[in-house]
C-alpha cells in the first residue's frame, strides 16, 4: 500500500472562501500534499479538477461539494460529496433522498462539522448535524478544524489569540463527535472517519492591521487526511482521482493532525487466519486476530474497542494486541505540542466480526 496525503472540505471565492483553486493547488504544493478536494457551498465547479505542478512537482486538485439548504433556518446539516459528477443541490431540503442520489451516483456522503457549536460573540449560530435518522451516508467528519476554532471563540480577545496563533487551536475532534461514531460503529455499517479543514482563508482586520488567518497552507500542514492506496499516483487524473476516491470509501484512511510532527508512515493492521486486513477493513474472527500498530514516533498510544480504552501504551513504536473477541476496532494516538496534550492521530476502524 502507498500512502498519500490529502485534505479536504475548503472553500474558493465560488462560495465563502478568499482563494482561488490556483492559490490552492499553489498551497497544496508548498505543504508538500498529494491531492485536495476543494468543497464550495452548493456549487460544483468541476471544470477546475486537475493536476496542478511547479517545476517536477505536482499536486491533484479534485472538486467536491458542501450542500445544505439554505431555506433552513438555521443552516444545519452539511454535507460533503465527492465524486458524484453532478450536481445534488436540488435535494438538499431532504438529507436522505440527498444521501441516497449521491450513492446512487456513485459519489460519497460524509457528515460535515458533525457537532459545530455557536459561537454567540460573534453571532455564529450552530450548524451541527441533526437529522441523524439518515441512512447508508460513507462517514462523517470526524475532526474539522474550524469547529475547533470556533468553538475557542469565547471572546473577540480569545479569537484574535488564536487566530493570530492557530497551532494553539487544534486538540482533537470534539468528545461528542467521537461518542457519535462510536454509537454508528457496532450498528452494522461501517461508518468512515476523515478530517477536514474547512479552510476559507479568512481576511481579517483589527485597527489598521489586515491579515489572512488560517491560510490554506496553514491547515494543510495541520489535521490532514491520509490515505492507503494500492498503486502510487501515476499522474492520470482519471486514474488517480478514482484510486483517492474508492480509498475514502474504504476507510483506508486516518486523520494525521501533521504540524507537531508527521504523522506519515503510522499503520493499524489486523492478521488472521485469512490474511491480513487494514483499517477500514472486516476481518472474521476464527480463531485469534492479532491487531498490530505502527507508530511514526514514540508517544502515547491507546487502542479501543467498541469505544471504550483496552489498552494504553506509552513511547513504544510498535503495539500488539491479540484479540479474541468481536467488536469494533480503532486506535488513538496523542502529542505533547505547545504545552498540551494533544490529538496526533485517529484511525479507521478495524471490524472484528463473528
Ligand atoms: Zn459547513
Ligand atoms: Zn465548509
């Protein structure tokens, strides 16, 4: 498997967002990305989709869209889509019948921004997710930096702190986004975790001093989506987006937060009778499963089942665990960054089933 980075869910001037697709596949490039999925509100503008380069550098620029319906008030229900090839915006007054065309379209469905709290200083009202009768959705996502930073917007002295210092922000998803996804877990379906950005590149003003906060370079080195894919990009956009695209829908993927460290090269494996199996993967369980963890960097480490800790492992590179029982299987990993402890991975889950 070779592993790509890419982030995704951000905007251009096509929706609420400063940058242009250009300026974005320039950031990309700089943050040394493979691929990213550009997400305007409730427009698809796919005519933009393709490899983007400087000198022998290239990055892979693909075109998604975050659909909610702007008669609801307030706005909730946001949803990512990639890979639908037409537009949906039509059905967002019905985020099942929404849900249901993207498959049948043969795109995906992620839950944007989950839990996205108010932040009344500001008059930002909450956007989170609420129509959770929803079926048959590819996943959620998990961690999205800019409901972080949201909701540490207590004040308009707390926002300029961290807008002026965004590497104090990040900490990891939300607990209740968490709790959510690991109440989807065991109910059948595999429910895929990515991370997003939202990245808008805000333009901001304080007195005379004019800034972009949160530029889209800075969130592509920040929470990223790393993906396992079976060849390496061969530089046919077609191709490539298809091999990104079925990764997604795998879950052969984990959120990397990248700006304390790299968090490229972490794996979560499981070997069985059968052959071995990668996060986002179904193994059946005959006899014993040994789950084994890969970690870029000594550090804390903790494996859980069915949401709750099993097990905790302090500055060990590799972990292994031997199981027995069936149940849902996903690891977390944590980094002491600017005087906190903090998020560093997350990974799909492994099913363990009987
Ligand atoms: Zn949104
Ligand atoms: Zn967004």
């Amino acid at each position: 498997m070779h592993e790509l980075v890419i982030n995704l869910h951000m905007h251009t001037r096509y929706s609420d967002g400063s940058g242009t697709h250009a300026e974005i596949a320039q950031a990309a490039l700089r943050a040394g990305l493979d691929a990213v999925i550009v997400t305007d509100h409730n427009v698809l503008v796919s005519d933009l989709s393709d490899y983007y380069r400087d000198g022998d550098r290239r990055v892979l620029l693909l075109i998604g869209e975050e659909i909610h319906d702007t008669r609801r008030d307030p706005q909730k229900n946001h949803l990512l889509v990639f890979g639908a090839n037409r537009d949906l915006v039509s059905l967002a007054e019905n985020p099942q019948r929404l849900i249901d065309s993207v498959r049948n379209s043969g795109g995906l469905a992620f839950i944007a921004h989950p839990v996205d709290p108010a932040a009344p200083a500001f008059g930002e009202p909450d956007i989170s997710w609420v129509s959770w009768e929803v079926q048959d959705f590819t996943g959620i996502e998990l961690w999205n930096a800019m409901s972080e930073f949201k909701s540490l917007m207590k004040t308009r002295f707390r926002a300029l702190l961290y807008g002026l210092n965004p590497g104090l922000v990040a900490r990891g998803p939300f607990q209740a986004t968490l709790q959510k996804w690991d109440d989807l877990l065991p109910k059948g379906r595999p429910v895929v975790a990515v991370g997003g950005s939202d990245a808008h590149a805000f333009p901001a003003s304080l007195g005379p001093i004019h800034r972009t906060i949160f530029t889209y370079e800075f969130h592509f080195r920040a929470v990223n989506t790393h993906i396992l894919v079976p060849e390496p990009l061969d530089g046919d956009a077609a191709g490539d987006r298809r091999q990104i695209l079925d990764a997604l829908r795998l879950g052969h993927a984990y959120i990397g937060y990248d700006l304390p460290a790299s968090t490229r090269g972490f794996r979560f494996t499981a070997q069985g009778k059968d052959g071995l199996v990668w996060m986002g993967d179904t193994l059946l369980l005959e006899s014993g499963v040994t789950l084994q963890i890969s970690l870029p960097r000594r550090t804390e480490c903790r494996l859980l089942k069915d949401g709750q800790v099993i097990k905790t492992w302090r500055k060990r590179e590799i972990c292994t665990y031997i199981t027995t029982e069936p149940g849902v299987y996903r690891v977390e990993v944590f980094l002491s960054y600017l005087g906190r402890r903090r998020g560093w991975i997350y990974s799909n889950p492994i099913y363990v089933r009987q």
